[in-house]
C-alpha cells in the first residue's frame, strides 16, 4: 500500500466501520497528506469518526455513501475523481 501511495496522486479511501478502528488506514491517510496527495475520503455507511480522524479529515470534501449507494452516490464519486483527474482540485 505504500508504494501504491507514493505512486499515486490521488489516494481514495473507502471508511467503513472496520476502518474506522484501523491504526493503519488512519497512518496511510496521514502518509498521503504528509506527501501532498489529494485525498478523497468516501464514507460508506453511517458513524462517527474515530480518534484523529474528524481532525485529519476536516478540510477534505468527503462524499458519503449508504451501505448500498444509489446511482446518483456512485456518480457523485465519479464526477469527483473525474474533475480531480482533469487538474480540479478536491478541496471544501
């Protein structure tokens, strides 16, 4: 996953509720910011943020998905990395 990060520049990130508890997602979130990578968390389903997260997360347009999102969700998360792909930033 790291060489993945470094290779890339834009890091999605899927936030489930196992996730949610992971020391390592939260590192890997960290390791992008720390390299200048947009990150573009997608919250799959609802729950709060643990630990650091709401601090590390909080300048980032998030996109939030239901367990079984709908079309309109999955374009929305399309048409995000779509226009962060053609130079737009992803940014609130």
């Amino acid at each position: 996953i790291v060489a993945a990060i470094k290779r890339s520049d834009v890091v999605v990130v899927v936030w489930s509720k196992s996730a949610n508890q992971s020391v390592h997602v939260a590192a890997e979130i960290a390791m992008a910011q720390e390299l200048g990578k947009t990150v573009v968390p997608i919250r799959l389903g609802c729950f709060e943020l643990a630990g650091d997260l709401p601090y590390m997360l909080q300048r980032l347009h998030r996109l939030e998905l239901t367990p079984t999102p709908t079309d309109t969700e999955l374009q929305e998360v399309v048409d995000a990395l779509l226009g962060r792909l053609d130079g737009a930033a992803l940014r609130p």
